[in-house]
C-alpha cells in the first residue's frame, strides 16, 4: 500500500499500522501529524485516547491537522433532503445520513461538531488552534457561497462539509499557581 507509493516517488519513511490510542513511538519525535477521514470512526472515549496520544508523540510547537466531516452541515443537509423529499410529496423517513448508527453499515460513529472537537483538543492540551474552511460547492462556483461558507461567522459552520483544524502542541505551558 503505502510504502509502495513512498517507494516510487522516492520518499523517506514508512508507513507503519497501529493502534491510534497506544503509538508505538517514543515521546516528542514528530514533526506533524495529519489525521484525515478517520475521528468520525472513533468513540469520543477513543478520540481523547488518541488526542492524547498525539500530543505524546508530537514535537513542541509541532502541529496536528485534523479534517473531518462537519456533523452540522450533515444535519443541514439532511434537513434540506428530507424537505425536499415532503414537497415532492414523498416519505422524508427514507433520506439519512449514510453510515451513521441506526443504518446498515454504521462506520460513522463518531461524528462531531465544530465545538465538541475544540473541547477534545483542548483537554487533550492543544489549547491553541484554528479552523479553515473549504468553500461550499456542492451547486457548482458560486460567489455568494463561497463567501457564505469560509467567511461568514455561523453560516459557514453549517455550510462547511468538512471541519479542518490546525491545532499547536505548546513549546511551554506556563504555571499559574493558585
């Protein structure tokens, strides 16, 4: 799989399988991290085992760089469906959002809002981070929204299909005594 692509464009590394919530690295040995497409499959219990386990692994002032789908807009989404499906003067009960519990194949268990995954970072740790926006595109280039969804505060929480989060291991914590 992996090392093969990494072998034939010649880059250094290894890619290794692991368990998220026990890595088998030493502590402060990364430069980044990249998790894509991978915490709406995990429990929230798993989420704050591998939270923790990155900020383990990741260098001081190192970043960790998280896209996953952006549980608002899927329920946006849904909403927009299942009205849809009323004015065509069908069941809306027939329109859900794919893979989640209650569906056949539920491999999303795991996701998340734009707030939640802030609170896990930060009890992980990585108290300071940012969030970037895609623009929404789903009918096509669109000005209106395009600003809508990356630059309107709210709006562009529920019209941002994925979250992406850039969140910092601290160089220092400071202490504040009592």
């Amino acid at each position: 799989g992996a090392n093969v692509w990494l072998e034939r464009f010649k880059l250094s590394g290894s890619a290794v399988c692991g368990d998220a919530t026990e890595l088998a690295f030493r502590s402060n040995v990364f430069d980044g991290v990249i998790s894509s497409d991978f915490f709406e499959h995990i429990t929230d219990e798993q989420k704050r085992s591998a939270l923790e386990e990155i900020y383990r692994v990741l260098k001081p002032g190192r970043p960790l760089v998280i896209k996953t789908p952006n549980l608002q807009y899927l329920r946006l989404s849904l909403c927009y469906k299942r009205a849809r499906e009323i004015l065509r003067l069908k069941s809306p009960r027939r329109i859900t959002i794919p893979h989640t519990p209650g569906e056949e194949d539920p491999q999303h268990i795991g996701l998340t809002t734009r707030w939640r995954l802030a609170r896990q970072l930060a009890q992980a740790g990585f108290l300071n981070h940012r969030r970037a926006y895609a623009p929404f595109r789903r009918f096509g280039l669109s000005a209106l929204f395009e600003v809508a969804s990356t630059e309107i505060p709210i709006l562009r929480d529920w019209l941002c299909e994925d979250l992406f989060f850039i969140a910092m291991k601290p160089v220092v914590l400071s202490y504040f005594p009592d």
